[in-house]
C-alpha cells in the first residue's frame, strides 16, 4: 500500500507474536453469542447512511483526519477498493458478490495463505474480533535492496450475497490498540450489495464521493498482492 516506512523484521516479528496472543486471549469477549451481530452491516438494516460517505457499494463512516483513496484497476478503468488511513494505519476495504445460501471465507482464506506463501510469506489463523483471521508477514524489499517483512491482517466478513475483505497494515497489523480505531470504522461499514445477478467473487465496483458512475461488469478476482500499489485518487477527510 505505501502509505509507511516498512518496519524492521524484528519489530515485526514481535508485533505478531504479541497480536496473536492477544487475539487468542480476547476471542471469547469478542464473540459472546448473547451480543447482537456488529457491523459490517447490510443495508437493508440501516436505515440512516447520511453521516457516511458515499463510495457506491460502500458507505464509509467518516473520521477526522482521515485519508481515503481509491484504487483503479488499470485493465477497466473501474474504482475496486478503497483504503483508508488514520495515525499511523491503513486499512484496504474490498466487497465481493456472494452465492445466496454461504459464505466464501473458507475457501478465500485457504487461497490467500498459499498465495502468500508462495511469495515467501508466512501466515497464522488466529481469531480476531470480526471472527477467524489471517496474520500474515509478507516479504518486501527495503531500499538497500534487502528483504524485509511487513505484517498484515485479512479479516473477512461473509454477508447476504456479499463478501467484505479488510487488510489492515502499518500499526494496526500488529499493536492492538492502535487497530481499535480501525476496527471501530470497519463495525460501522455499511455495504450496498445491488439487486442485479452477479457471479460469486465478482468485485462490486466503487466510485468517487458524489460521482455515481454506471454499472459495470469488473469480473476481477480478490488481489491478494497487497504489497503492489495501483493508481489511486486521493481525499482528506
């Protein structure tokens, strides 16, 4: 994403050990099955969405400071994600078509950790706040052409025939408290799925603050190179 310097291994490795544990340690407060669902939302159950903006299939709740871009798909021209960043953290958001009847972040977990492997990552399945995670190390290479690794989150939320993928970096992939923030926007999402017919895994397409833009057909698979930065337009909010 290149919003922040890349961190050292070391501080990384730590970070990771310690959200894993924290993680472990907090699942059952976060999952108490007497709690009503947190958001993601859908948006058929939130009537209000004037104090979000307005990204199209996204309705992003605002925050002082913070920055929003949006990011182009080069082949189409067409607006597939946005990532949002707030003191010190990034959080890419990107929302999916999903068959009626079940979710499909099983199978998407199962693909990201061998695609990141692959590419000479590691990855742990921990349970985060939002359900079953994935804490990742990713390989990059630094400016004196050594690799490094940075660290990842890929929290997946399943909901009715859509399927919301967030990947946090920068502070809040390994401090918990500076992922609360984050996580708070993330629980005040509201997705806009569309009632057209759309294939399972179909990228719902976003646009500018303001700027509806017609339907288009995207049909591009999850990237899962999160350490590739595309065109993008950018705002402060």
């Amino acid at each position: 994403m290149g919003l922040f310097t890349r961190r050292k291994s070391d501080a990384v490795d730590e970070g990771v050990e310690a959200v894993a544990q924290d993680a472990a340690e907090d699942a059952d407060d976060a999952a108490q099955p007497d709690q009503p669902r947190r958001g993601p939302h859908d948006v058929a159950d939130v009537p209000d969405l004037e104090a979000r903006l307005d990204l199209g299939a996204l309705r992003i709740p605002a925050r002082p400071g913070m920055q929003v871009r949006l990011e182009v798909e080069k082949r189409t021209n067409n607006i597939v994600a946005v990532t949002l960043g707030l003191t010190g953290s990034a959080m890419q958001l990107q929302v999916f078509a999903a068959p009626r009847t079940q979710g499909i972040w099983d199978e998407l977990r199962e693909e990201i950790s061998g695609s990141i492997a692959k590419q000479g990552g590691t990855v742990d399945q921990i349970d985060g706040p939002f359900g079953t995670e994935l804490l990742a190390r990713l390989p990059v290479k630094v400016a004196d052409g050594q690799i490094s690794h940075r660290a990842a989150r890929f929290v997946g939320i399943d909901g009715p025939r859509w399927f919301l993928r967030a990947v946090l970096t920068g502070k809040s992939a390994v401090e918990q408290e500076a992922a609360a923030e984050l996580e708070a926007v993330l629980a005040d999402v509201v997705v806009v799925r569309g009632a057209e017919a759309r294939a399972p895994r179909d990228v719902l397409l976003l646009h500018a603050p303001g700027k509806p833009q017609a339907p288009q057909q995207s049909g591009a698979e999850p990237d899962l190179d999160i350490t590739r930065r595309g065109p993008e337009i950018t705002e402060v909010r």
